[in-house]
C-alpha cells in the first residue's frame, strides 16, 4: 500500500515469532493457573512460616 504523498511504511513482523490468537487464549489460562497455584503456595507458606529468630524452649530457659 503506498500513501498519497509517498511514505512507505514497513512492519517488523516474524512469522516465526508470531502467535495465533486461540493460542494467546491458551496461554493466559495457562498463566493465570500458574500464578492462581504460586499464590496459593505463598499463602500457605506464610501462614506456616515460623519466626527463625526464636530460641528453642531447653537455651531459652539456660540463659
């Protein structure tokens, strides 16, 4: 396609780089599953998570 007063204007696209729309959908659920799990990890690791900082009882009473 060529303008009126001249001007070309050439795309960047790849072929081989380029994605299908119904894979984009796939993707994002893909994603959106993973991140969902990651959370859910983070969650439960924080409320498990222990105070590292804290003696043990037997050193706690020695001192």
């Amino acid at each position: 396609m060529m303008p009126i007063d001249g001007t070309n204007i050439y795309g960047n696209a790849s072929k081989y780089r380029s994605i299908r729309f119904n894979r984009t959908e796939e993707l994002h659920e893909n994603l959106t599953t993973a991140i969902a799990i990651l959370i859910e990890c983070a969650e439960t690791a924080d409320t498990t998570d222990t105070d590292h900082q804290v003696l043990p009882e037997e050193p706690a009473r020695a001192g």
